[in-house]
C-alpha cells in the first residue's frame, strides 16, 4: 500500500441472460479499487470491461496494456465475473466472453506475459476452478502451466465440478469480496490493512455459508466451496483503514493509563494496539515493566515475538539474540510451572532462532527433540501442537514425520492459520535444506497441503 501508482487491476463482468448481476460485481468492485479510503487504486490504472466491451479482442488488449504500464514491481488484480464453461470433447475449460469463448491457455498466455511478482487473479465462475487447475478426468486448465517465477495467488468462485451461484445484487462470491474489501466482514474488525490471508480465510467462510441459504432448481440446498491456490509466499497487502489505526489509539488511550491494574486479556490488547500504530519500542518497554511479565511465560513469549519479529525484518543480531533471550527465559518458566503447552511453543521457537541465527545447530536439534517430545505428550489434540511436531522434526530431518504432522495441521486449522504455517515452515526448511528450486519435493508437498 506504500506504493499506490503502482498498482492496476483489469475487471470484467460480462453480464448476460440468468447473471446480469455480473456487471455489478464489476462496478462494485471497481468503485471499492478506486476509493481513496480503501483500496486507493489510481482511477487511471483500473481497466474495467462490462457487456459489450467484454470481448474478447477487448480482453486480450487490455492484458497487453498492463503488460506496458507494469514493472516487476507492480501489484496487479485481475478480476473476471461471467459464465465459465467447459469443453468435454475438447478437453478444456475456458471464459464465456461477450463475443466468443476465451480459451484458459491462451489466457495463460497473457498472464504470464505480465511482468509483475505480486499478481492477484479472481475468477468468479461456473468451473471456475477447472480454469487454473487440472481438475476433472480428462480436463486441463493453467494454473500448472504458470510461470513458476512468477508471484501469483489465485482464488477461484467453486470446484471445478460446481456453478458459480448468486442472487439479487451480487454473486455470492464477489458479495464476500467486498466485504473483506471494505472492512465489514467482522464486526470489531480494527486492524488498519486486509491482506489476502483476510481475503481468502472469509471467503472460504462465507461463500459456502451463503450458498446453502439458497436452493437449485431440484430444490436442493446448494453446494459452492471455493478454491485457492498460490506460488508466493509475501502476504500482500490489498485494503488499507487508516480509520482502524484510530481505534487502536482509542484502546491506547482507554488502557495505558492504567496498565498496572489491566488483567492479562487487556494487557495483550494494550501491546497489540501499540504494535499496531508502530509504537513497537513502547510495547517491548511495557511488557518490560509490568511486574508480571518475570513471572508469566504467556508474556514472556509475547516478549520474545516481539523482539523476532524485529529480527525478522532488521536482520540485526542483538535483536535476534534478544529473541532467543526471553524465549529460553520463556520455555524455563513453563518448566517451572508446568505450563506444558508454553514448554514445546518456546522450545520449538528456539530451536527456530539458533536455524535463522546460524547458531550451534547440536542446541538447535536439542530444542526441537524437546519440542516435539512435550508436544507428542500434550493431553489436547490441538493445532498447536500438531504444527510444532511438523516443524520440530523438519530440525530432526525427519521430514516424512513432519508431513504426517503438517497433514494433521491442514485438516484441522483454518485457511489462515495453514499459510500461516506455509510461511514458517518454507522459511525453516529452506534455511537448513538450502533447495535449489521451488520443484524441491517438500516445498511442493506444503503447498499442496497448506495452500491449497
């Protein structure tokens, strides 16, 4: 969002019989591109194709304008809401356009021309996930075709085997796109920016949720389950609230004066606002302060997130060394209080900065046996505990133990806690395991099972 000149998007909405609807979809959308209090795409990079324009001479053109105006640097958002169709005979999937029919290689083609490594695509269609990704028996679509150097996150309105439903104004779809676009999806929702962790974990709540208040024509509840795909692993960054980050100075304002006397639900909301409006160096200084930090391992760790997540960014060793500091102080608190669950979290998080911090990696593995041990003998199946056992053993180069567990994690976390998870265990096996490319066996197998 730092950069809004360089961002464009190419929006179509073909409209037609049974989904007029679609060139709504369209202009919504647009409107929200180009509102300066969200989105804040330039009025002149936002190309938008509805009805006649929607051919596809139009498409294809438009596809090579962004190709001239875009840089690597770019943010681009493609967006298409009409009918998809498939061609059994023929063994393919493609866009009904205004004209004739757009065929998924040839649009391909085009989105691999484009230059940019931060590329969004949102299909809003029957089949719509047949279009990027080998799907029904016999059938191909694209999304194996992409270029693999190239950024892309792809979000899809169903299965390949669905249609793409909607009513009254919106399709289901895009109705959950605007949303999470403008910040309404969640009623306390205060965070400044959407992200496209944001984008996808409500759509894949909503769009299903949705569809099922509705029945087909056989009178049947109906079924629509999105589909996500992506080969980049920056959460990009796609709505910004500045109004949000006033709210957070509201609970500043509300909080601070009496951090003493605040329980620990409060004292946390108090930190995460100061993170929150970039008062970074104030949230360490508070938990630093408050009394019970020494004595607690849950603000320990807290602490101990802070400062990596500095590290993270700065790649400054005393902010690293920090990190391991009041993790090591955070694992021996859970020790000694029996906190079973902050034992194998801090532990496994120590093991993770001796990995990034090129440190003593016999303490490293050290950790990560703790971890997975503490985590092995933890009472509750929670995901907390799968997921350290999926990446302590990535330390344990034990990695068919660690797909086992990251299976376990995929089937029982949320859509954004798995690339949540995508994130830290890419960065932990590529640090160890250095692969060569992004066809390395493993990254593939997360991605497969984390992302999509």
């Amino acid at each position: 969002m730092e950069n809004q000149q360089n961002n464009y998007a190419l929006i179509i909405g073909v409209g037609g019989e049974h989904i007029e609807y679609t060139v709504n979809d369209a202009l919504m959308l647009r409107d929200n591109l180009i509102d300066k209090d969200l989105v804040g795409y330039p009025e002149d990079n936002v190309i938008v194709l509805t009805e006649k324009k929607a051919t596809k001479k139009g498409v294809l053109n438009a596809l090579d304008q962004l190709k001239e105006k875009t840089n690597e640097d770019s943010t681009i958002l493609l967006y298409y809401s009409g009918h998809g169709g498939r061609k059994e005979k023929e063994h393919k999937f493609y866009l009904y356009l205004y004209d004739e029919d757009l065929m998924a290689d040839e649009f391909k083609g085009k989105i691999n021309a484009l230059p940019s490594s931060k590329l969004v695509l949102f299909l809003d269609c029957c089949y719509s996930e047949g279009l990027v990704q080998s799907g029904i028996s016999g059938l191909y679509g694209m999304a194996q075709k992409l270029n693999e150097e190239q950024g892309i996150w792809i979000i899809a309105s169903c299965q390949d085997n669905q249609k793409s439903w909607g009513a009254d104004d919106n399709s289901f779809f895009t109705e959950a796109l605007l949303k999470v676009l403008t910040g309404t999806h969640k009623k306390s929702f205060i965070d400044p920016d959407i992200s496209m962790m944001d984008v996808v974990e409500f759509i894949f709540e909503e769009v299903p949720r949705k569809a099922s208040e509705y029945k087909d024509k056989d009178l049947n509840p109906i079924v629509q389950t999105p589909y996500f795909k992506t080969q980049m692993s920056e959460n990009l960054v796609l709505s910004h609230f500045p109004k949000n980050v006033e709210n957070h100075g509201a609970n500043i304002r509300e909080l601070e004066p009496k951090v003493d006397e605040l329980d620990e639900e409060n004292f946390i909301k108090l930190i995460k606002s100061m993170e929150a409006v970039g008062r970074v160096d104030d949230a360490i200084k508070t938990l630093k302060g408050n009394k019970r930090t020494k004595s607690d391992a849950d603000l320990m760790e807290a602490l101990g997130d802070i400062y990596r997540n500095k590290y993270l960014i700065s790649k400054e060793q005393k902010d690293g060394e920090d990190a391991l500091a009041f993790h090591l102080e955070a694992y021996e608190l859970a020790v000694k209080t029996e906190d079973e669950e902050q034992v194998f979290t801090n532990a496994v998080k120590i093991a993770f900065m001796h990995a990034k911090m090129d440190l003593k990696q016999k303490k490293m593995r050290e950790y990560a046996q703790i971890a997975n041990e503490a985590a092995r003998k933890y009472f509750y199946p929670s995901v907390t505990k799968f997921v350290t056992m999926a990446e302590a053993n990535i330390y344990l180069c034990n990695i068919e133990d660690a797909k086992k567990y990251y299976q376990e994690v995929a089937e029982k976390a949320g859509i954004r806690y798995k690339m949540k998870c995508f994130d830290r265990a890419q960065m932990v096996y590529n640090t160890l395991f250095k692969p060569k490319n992004d066809k390395d066996e493993f990254i593939v197998f997360l991605e497969d099972t984390l992302l999509t």
